[in-house]
C-alpha cells in the first residue's frame, strides 16, 4: 500500500497546494451503505485492457485527466497533453509547452467543445483549442472575477455554461471552492458554502450526465454537489463503511498530507479502514465512487431509485497488472476505464475498460 499512497499524493500535490476538507454546506443528504463483507471480486484481466504505447515522445507519468472522443483517447501528463488511439498506439502530442500565442505554459484540464479539443492553461489564464489530429486553432482569455474567483479548472455542464474550480489560494472560509460560467465563459456567480482553507489538493473532479460536480476530501467520507441550478453546494452523499470507516479520532487536527504519512508509518491502517475515496461521479439514475481498501481498488454503483449497493474489489491474480497503483476512474455512459501499471518501470500506464454489467 506504500506504492499507492506515493502516487496519489505525487499526482494530485501536481496540481496545485492548497486545498480544504468542506465544513459548511446546504441539503439534505443520501447514506449509502456499503458492505465490505458482500464484495464481487473481478478479475483485472476480464476487462479490455488498453496498453499505452510508451516512445521517447509518449513516456506518461500519472494521468492528470482524460477524455474519449470517436477513435482517439487524449491524456493530460507532465502537464502535457498526448493523444492515442482506441488501441493505445501513440498518435502525437497536442500542441508544445511555452509562452507562445499558441503554447501552453501547461494543461490543467481537457475537454471537448464541438470538433475541437479545449486544453486549460490557468497559469496564462488562456483557453486554446486545438482540432482532434493536434493542430492550433485558437485561445481566449478567462478573466478573473471581480469579486476574487481565478479559474484553474473547467468542467462542461451539457446544459449551457460551465462549473469552473478556484485557485488553491485564498482565506479560510472565505475564498469559494467553485464557481459557474455561462456558455462564453463570463462569470456568473461563486458557490456558497465550500471554501477554501490551509491543507492539500486532490484533484479527481468531473461533470456527470446528471449535469452536476461532486466533491469530497480524500479522507472524508462526505459527498458535496454542486449543481447549474442551484448557487449554493448541496450535502449529497454519505458512505457508511461501518466497522471499516477510518476513524475520525485519527483524523482529527491533522491535514491530509499528515494522514498520508501517517499510512506510510503505519501500513497496518490500510488493512483495518478504507481510505482514498475518490473518482465520485452521478447519473440521473447512479452515483459511482471508487476508494482504497485492503492494498486493493474498490469500486461502487449505487442505485438512486432503489437504494441497492454493489460493490466490486479489481483483482490481478496473474500479477502483471496492479490496478492498486493507480487509483483512477473515467466513466462513459457504457462503461468505465481504470488504470493499471506492470512492475515495469519503462512502461505506461494501462488502461482497463469494463462494462457496467460488471456491478451483475
């Protein structure tokens, strides 16, 4: 578990360095159950696995972000964006790094828009797009608010405008967490509720198709949403883990950074409680999460409508792959992709998909 916990914190400190656990929120919110002695177990290799074509050009370290689009998956690493096909062959790099009209000083966040691949640079305060075989089209600047919101990251609503995520700086209980855009990225207004404050960022955010962002700390067992209509974040979820919920004793007064050593001193811990709960994304009708248990990744489909948990443990009997290494989730509407790494130090990161009959 040693492994898992030096990747985590080295992908998502990338990103930026101060972050908070939310405190103060709005709504009422689901208790989800899960039951950690009723778990399937899939094996990693019933999945289709995607190997990343690794060249002097396409060396990945973490993955930062990742989209699907037609025949080519784009990927953000090293604050580069690089492009694959369906079958993991590398394609080409998206645009340079540098300070160019038409580079970028790194990429914080990829999405599509139309035909063209959008590429966030919050350093520059820039949006360039680019069309999908890599090619500059052209960038816009996005202001900062007013009343203090900077953008860092961007997340498409598929109704019209955008959730954007603030800077990491900022005063406790005062600087917000999230704000919205409208449809030609003008400032609309800051999300109530969830503020900033001193502690680590862990960066694992997306917009489902139930058009809303959820969030929550990497040891709170907490879910928060934020929603195009509604300006203030809502209380959605909480995951009762029961006997293996990591305790709040252990937690308290102390930033995540300190929980996270505490694992490496203490690996016993991560036998005994889950930790990491991550990669949450919502459905009209799902909410899907994925957490760290037992040096294993666990993942969970909850039914909105009925209230039935299930959850599954990705297993590696063969041990070529371990999905504990890279704790990671990208959903689509028919399945969703984890990652995975061989013990090869050369080599990419594997993508894994699986349908979600794989909760049956």
């Amino acid at each position: 578990m040693r492994r898992i916990i030096i990747l985590i914190i080295a992908a998502s400190l990338s990103a930026c360095n101060n972050m908070q656990t939310p405190f103060s929120t709005s709504g009422f919110g689901v208790v989800v159950e899960v039951d950690l002695d009723d778990v399937k177990n899939v094996n990693i290799n019933d999945g289709e696995i995607i190997e990343l074509e690794a060249t002097d050009k396409s060396l990945l370290a973490y993955v930062n972000d990742l989209i699907i689009d037609d025949d080519k998956i784009f990927i953000i690493s090293r604050s580069e964006v690089f492009a694959f096909d369906k079958s993991g062959h590398y394609l080409f790099n998206v645009g340079t790094r540098g300070r160019a009209e038409n580079e970028y000083m790194q990429a914080d966040c990829i999405f599509m828009m139309g035909d063209s691949l959008a590429v966030f640079d919050w350093q520059s305060h820039r949006l360039l797009f680019y069309n999908t075989d890599g090619e500059y089209l052209s960038d816009r600047s996005i202001d900062k608010s007013e009343d203090g919101l900077t953008v860092s990251k961007i997340f498409p609503l598929s109704s019209d405008g955008y959730i954007v995520e603030n800077v990491f700086q900022g005063l406790p209980g005062e600087t917000p967490m999230f704000g919205r855009l409208n449809e030609d990225f003008g400032y609309e207004y800051s999300y109530s509720g969830l503020y900033r404050q001193d502690g680590a960022f862990y960066g694992n955010l997306s917009v489902g198709t139930a058009n809303t962002l959820l969030y929550g700390g990497l040891f709170s067992d907490s879910v928060y949403r934020a929603a195009p209509d509604n300006k203030a974040i809502e209380f959605a979820y909480y995951i009762d883990f029961g006997k293996y919920k990591f305790p709040e004793s252990l937690k308290r007064g102390k930033e995540n950074y300190q929980l996270i050593q505490m694992l490496n001193d203490d690996e016993t811990l991560t036998e005994k409680f889950v930790t990491f709960l991550m990669y949450r994304n919502e459905t009209k009708d799902k909410f899907r999460f994925l957490f760290g248990f037992r040096k294993a990744a666990h993942y969970v489909e909850y039914d909105r409508e009925s209230g039935d948990v299930k959850t599954i443990k990705i297993e590696d009997p063969n041990g070529k792959l371990k999905p504990q290494t890279e704790l990671f989730a990208h959903y689509m509407e028919d399945g969703f992709y984890i990652l995975a790494k061989s013990d090869d130090i050369d080599s990419n990161p594997v993508l894994v998909r699986f349908g979600y009959d794989v909760f049956e």
